[in-house]
C-alpha cells in the first residue's frame, strides 16, 4: 500500500482540524419571511442545540398543528458531538498513519455519515410538516409544511430558506479538502 505524500497527509490534518469549528458554530439555518415578520425569524442547528427564534416559531406553528420544536425530541444532539469527535480523531489518525487506503476509508465514513445525517434531517423536516394535529385551529386542505432541506421554498404566507451555517461549511470544507488531498496523492504518488 502506498503512503501518502507529506503534503497530503497536512491537507487531511487541516481538513480534521476544521470540523472543530462545528462545536462553536451552527451547523445549519432555517430563515423565515413573512409581511409580518420583515425582520425574518431563524433556527440555528448546533450539533447539541436549537437557538434562534424557537418560541416564536412554535407558537406560529401551534395555529397549522405542528409539534413544537424542542431539544429533548433530537436524540441526535446526543451523538453528534460524539460521532464528530470521532470523524475528527480518524483524520488524524489517516494522517499520522500515512496510508492510502486509510484515506479512503476515512473520506468514505466521512461521505456516508454526511449522506446519513442529511436524510436524517429531511426524514424529521417531513414527519414535522406532514404529521399535523388534526384539531389545530388552522386547517388547509392538502397543505404540508415540510421546510426545505436546502433552498427555499413558499410556506402559506411565509417564505422559508434553508442553508449550511458555518459549521455546515466547516463540513463542506472538510469534505472538499479530502477529495483534494487524495486527487493529489493519486497523481503526484505514482
């Protein structure tokens, strides 16, 4: 097996080292508009929290019957912290190591625990906007109100946008400096 190229093996510790700034920072954001809300409401996903604009947010959606967002109903936030660290320490790991087929192991964890986390949470954004209470005062025929997974999108009267924050692009970066590194590798360690 080949060892990879110093260069390579810095790439992988930089690309490690970046999911830190996802234990500061919101992973996600979810926007919403509204003629009565022009100064926007927001959700902010850590990997262990929801901040933002929660209560507003919840009351608002009591009306259409959807459930109100709280952490406790997100065993995800237990794990994720864990399953980071762990994705952080198998980087370094791949680097110390020094051997291709580690970071190939390493960027497939990384992309099927992305893929993962991703259906996750469309799978939750659908049970939330389909899964309405039956007595809520504001019933529409047809309607859900699934926010978008990435994007935006027209929710009645609200407009909704949905985006990586910054430790979402800390991941993004990890991933994109990964297949970097082994591209390089590949081709300069012939």
């Amino acid at each position: 097996m080949k060892k990879l190229l110093l260069p390579t093996r810095l790439l992988v510790v930089v690309a490690s080292l970046l999911l830190i700034i996802s234990y500061f920072t919101p992973i996600w954001q979810i926007w919403m508009w509204a003629p009565q809300y022009p100064e926007w409401l927001s959700l902010h996903i850590w990997l262990d929290n929801i901040t933002g604009d929660v209560d507003i947010i919840n009351g608002l959606n009591h009306y259409i019957g959807m459930k109100h967002i709280k952490v406790e109903m997100f065993p995800e936030f237990k794990i994720l912290p864990i399953i980071v660290g762990f994705i952080l320490a198998f980087g370094l790991i791949t680097a110390a190591v020094g051997k291709r087929w580690l970071l190939w192991t390493f960027l497939i964890v990384f992309a099927v625990t992305g893929i993962v986390g991703m259906v996750d949470f469309y799978m939750w954004g659908y049970d939330y906007g389909h899964n309405l209470d039956p007595t809520a005062a504001i019933k529409v025929p047809g309607m859900a109100y699934q926010p978008p997974l990435i994007g935006t999108k027209e929710l009645l009267n609200f407009i909704a946008y949905s985006a990586p924050d910054i430790g979402g692009w800390a991941f993004i970066s990890t991933g994109i400096l990964t297949v970097l590194a082994l591209v390089f590798d590949i081709f300069k360690n012939k």
